[in-house]
C-alpha cells in the first residue's frame, strides 16, 4: 500500500525522471501513450508492476511480497478499479469485485470452500 504514496509521487512529478527521483524505481516507455512501471523491495524483488495512461493507473497490475510471491492482481481503466481484484494472504484467496470504483462483492476463498460477502 505505500507505493500507492509512490505512483501519487510518480504521477506529480512526471514519468520521465521518476526513476531518478524515486529510490527501487523502473519507468519504461511503452508505446505512444502507456508508461510501465515497476517498483523493487529493497532485496530487489519485484513489489509492484503495472502501466500509467494519461497520468492514470491503467490495464492490470500486480504486488509481490519480498520473496516474489504474488499478493495480488487487478486492473484499472482511467485510473479506477474495476472487475476482479484477486488477494492471496497466507492459506486464503480474497476474490474482490470493482464497479465503478466501489466494492460491489467479496468472495472469500479458504480450504477449498467459500464465503460471499456483499456490500
């Protein structure tokens, strides 16, 4: 959650010299108009990965824990969240669904059963 505070950072001070200004930071251009971002922990495994359009969050991205495991997945569209958002903690899986940008349904996975929660 604290390079939620680093992509804010990334997006103020512009995608070009992030890299520079932000420590365990990679920026690549992708195209005309998608910036890749992917953030490091400080052992140099990947934290998060994801794309930038138009100063915005966009398409999927993901988090990983310092020994690479992944933590979760979603997507974004123009900086929101939307659909599925998948969170892995220790022996469950939090399924989380997205409308326009609220949590409109919990799905809890533990053991092989599940649980619904709505909002």
């Amino acid at each position: 959650m604290k390079n939620i505070f680093l992509f804010a950072a990334i997006f103020f001070l512009g995608v070009i010299n992030a890299q520079d200004l932000i420590p365990n930071t990679k920026v690549e251009k992708v195209g005309d108009h998608l910036v890749k971002v992917t953030t490091f922990h400080d052992n140099g495994q990947i934290a998060q990965t994801g794309f930038v359009k138009n100063n915005k969050l966009e398409g999927a991205w993901e988090s990983y824990d310092t020994n690479g495991e992944k933590v979760s997945i979603g997507t974004y569209e123009n900086g929101q969240k939307v659909g599925q958002w998948f969170f892995w903690n220790e022996d469950q899986l939090t399924e989380v669904l997205f409308e326009e940008n609220k949590v409109s349904a919990v799905n809890l996975w533990k053991d092989s059963k599940s649980k619904m929660a709505s909002k």
